[in-house]
C-alpha cells in the first residue's frame, strides 16, 4: 500500500539538496561576468599579437647577471587565455574554491591577464618586433607600496580603535619634511652622529612629526570630539601648508644644512639575495623596507595575539561594553593612534631619506588617500590592507612601465591605478564593513 504525504511536509527541501543564500549566487554571478571579461579581452590581445618575438629583463636593469632573453608573445597569450578559461569553468559550474585556494586561483587570473596584457601593449613597438624590454615589476612595486603599506597599518590601528584617520596624508607630507631636516642636520654635525646613521637619525624625525600629527588627530578627535572625517581634511590642509611655508623658509645658502639629507643604504640579506627573479627585489633593500616587512607582522601580532590587541577591537566595536568591564576606552584609542603615527612617520620618512632625498612640496603626491582606500579594500586587516597597498602599487609601476608604449593612451595609464582599485572593491571585496564604531566619539556615562 502507498502513501502520499501531502502538507508543509511535502514542500520540506531534502537534506540532500541544501538551499543557496544570496550572497553566494551573487558571488558566483560575480565571478562569471567577472572572468568572462577577462578571458574575452585576453583573447582580443592574443588575435592582435602580430609580432610573437618579445624581450625580457628578469632585473629592473641591464647588469652582468640580468641579460635581456627572447620569448614566444602568442605563447605566453595563449596560455593566458587557458587560465581564464579554466577559471571561468569553475564560475561557471559553481566550483570556484573559497578561502586562500580561491584567492590564489584569483591571483593566477590577474597574473594572466598582466601577461597577456603586456604581450599586446608591446607588440609592433618599432621594426622587427619588441623593442622594448620588459623589465622585473617587483623592485618598482616594492618602492611605491612601501609608503602605502605603512600608511594603511596607521589606518588600520586607528580604525579598529575606532578613530577614522583621514590625516594619513598630513602624516606622510610632516614625515617626509621633517625626515629630510633631521637627516640633513645630523649630517651637517658630523661630530655627533656617524655618517652612516645620519639618514637612520632622519628615520626619528619622520616618527616625531607622524605621532605629532596623530597627537593633534587624538586631541581634537577624542578630547573635544570633533567630527573625524573633517578633522582629517583639516590636518592635510594644515600639514600641506605648513611644509610648504617651512621648505620657503630655508635660505638657498643653507639648503645643504636643512634640506640634503642623506639616502639610506641598500643592505643585502645573504642568501636570500641570490633566488631567483625575487631575491634582488625583496632582500637586497634598505632599512625602512624591512621595517615594513617587520611592521605587517607586528601589527598583526599585536591586534590578533594580544590582549590590548582584543582591546583596541573591542573598543572599536562596542566601546559602551568594553567600558563596563574595566576598558577605558579612550586610553585604549589614544595608544592605538598614537602607535598609527610612528608607522605613518616612517611611510613619509620614505619619500625623502628612503628614496629621493631632499624634501619637495607636496611630495607624497596624495598617497596617503590611497593608502586609506587600502584599509578599506583590505577590510580593516593588517594583511589585507597590505596586500591592497601591494597591488595598488603594482597597478602604479605597470603605469611606469607602459609610458612610453604606443597603444595604450596616456590618460587611461594615469587613471589605471585607481580605476583598479575601484574594479577590485566593486568586484571582488564587494560589501565591507567598518568597526562598528568607527569615528563615533564615546562620552562615558
């Protein structure tokens, strides 16, 4: 005899047959528009490729042990185009992996797409094929994201505390100025510093100006309670203003005094130098390169692994909860901020003791912004936001590189490097959420 079950019973989805939320039919409808543009436009540049012959640097220049090598273009395209094939299968099907699989297999993508990229940008550049090289992006990504990294690790800090840091700028532009003037001092009193640690003392100088900024960002933000985001556009105007008034300070006669500050070394790790294609760029760097290194991990230890780190989240998050189990909340935001300035003085220390030298107005050009956008297309973790920071640096020395190529327009390379950051936010960050307090001044009682 058979039965038939009739009611809400019926109606009941099998255990066998689980239900897909929103969130990922979005993810997966993502990923396939996503993956089929990608995989369309690297099959346009690899039907283009008329010339295959290319030159490669594996350096960032020629020397002894970097010689230019030929290669294959339509290879090299081709083979592009098989990644994002496969990648947009897996869309497709609904089996692109999640967590550092999928972020790796998404990593792949964007590699493929550089490659085939570059292989249509430099074909037909003059007779006979490729005559220009394409050189080791590493070592330009390393010096522009270097800055940014730092810059991002203040955000980070003062955003989970709860403070929004739109001063990142104004700590960068004060780093830098005061980095060259340290420096440059040190150098012209040669009876108290070395000359090998004159541009370490200048290192002092950008922390002193970048946690005095903070200091100015925490007084009003947490004293007075001052509306964050306008605090922060404040803090560049003063910060751009004040450095430009400072540098027409200084007489021409006593530039070499206030304004010839001393560029750190590259120091070589043994060992780690010599791999292949990376080791040069990663390892054969200066100090504040490896203080950057250092920092990502610290900072990450420190919010993640310790118990002020679980403080500094918890006050950015429900600062009325964390106050009633003994938290003071504002101490806790007031350390957080003033740590994101001894990093955000190092970034700005970058642009003059770590790369150029002499202080110039306007020097970091608005990278504090972007390191800020990092923070946020980070998600407000270390990692991420450095991670962010790498690529937005990336996307900057493929600018670099491709400025004298002629197909592609110079005004699309000017924007490239956010109109990627825009894509990736839009398009693979998508939704992101603040600390839950982020920029909400907390009054106790």
């Amino acid at each position: 005899m058979t039965t038939t079950t009739t009611g809400p019973a019926a109606a009941s989805p099998s255990p066998e047959a689980p239900v897909r939320d929103r969130a990922d039919v979005r993810r997966q409808v993502r990923l396939v528009i996503t993956f089929g543009l990608v995989l369309a436009a690297l099959v346009v540049f690899a039907l283009l490729i008329e010339d295959p012959k290319f030159t490669y640097l594996l350096g960032e220049k020629r020397t002894a042990e970097f010689t230019p090598k030929d290669a294959n273009a339509t290879v090299i395209s081709w083979g592009a185009v098989v990644v994002a094939a496969i990648a947009l299968v897996l869309a497709v099907l609904d089996r692109f992996p999640r967590g550092w699989k999928g972020a790796l297999l998404g990593i792949l993508v964007g590699l493929a797409f550089y490659a085939g990229f570059l292989m249509w940008a430099y074909t037909d550049q003059g007779e006979g094929g490729f005559q220009a090289f394409i050189a080791n992006p590493i070592p330009g990504t390393i010096r522009i994201a270097t800055p940014l990294v730092l810059g991002a690790l203040a955000g980070c800090l003062c955003e989970r505390a709860g403070v929004i840091n739109i001063a990142i700028e104004a700590q960068f532009l004060s780093g830098a100025f005061f980095a060259s003037v340290f420096s440059s001092i040190a150098y012209s009193s040669l009876v108290f510093i070395p000359v090998a640690l004159c541009a370490v003392f200048g290192l002092l100088g950008g922390v002193l100006a970048g946690v005095l900024i903070a200091a100015m960002l925490g007084w009003f933000a947490l004293r007075y309670r001052v509306n964050q985001v306008v605090l922060g556009v404040v803090l560049v105007a003063f910060a751009t203003g004040l450095t430009s008034f400072l540098l027409g300070q200084i007489p021409s006669d006593h530039k070499e005094t206030l304004n010839d500050p001393q560029v750190l070394e590259k120091i070589e790790i043994p060992v780690l130098a010599d791999i292949p294609v990376v080791g040069d760029a990663l390892f054969n760097q200066t100090l504040l390169v490896y203080l950057m290194y250092a920092s990502v991990a610290l900072v990450t230890f420190l919010l993640f692994q310790t118990r002020w780190g679980l403080r500094v989240r918890a006050v950015g998050e429900h600062p009325k909860a964390a106050d009633t189990v003994g938290i003071q909340v504002n101490r806790v935001r007031w350390q957080a901020v003033l740590l994101g300035g001894v990093f955000a003085g190092l970034g700005g220390a970058y642009y003059t003791v770590g790369s150029t030298g002499a202080f110039d107005r306007e020097v970091s050009a608005g990278t504090g912004f972007i390191a800020l956008a990092a923070v946020i297309m980070g998600r407000w973790h270390p990692v991420g936001a450095t991670f962010a920071a790498v690529f937005f640096g990336f996307m900057w020395n493929l600018q670099n590189q491709l400025s004298f190529v002629q197909p592609v327009p110079g005004e699309l390379l000017g924007a490239a490097p956010y109109l990627a950051t825009i894509i990736a936010v839009a398009g693979f960050v998508g939704r992101v959420r603040p600390p839950a307090a982020d920029g909400e001044p907390y009054v106790k009682g």
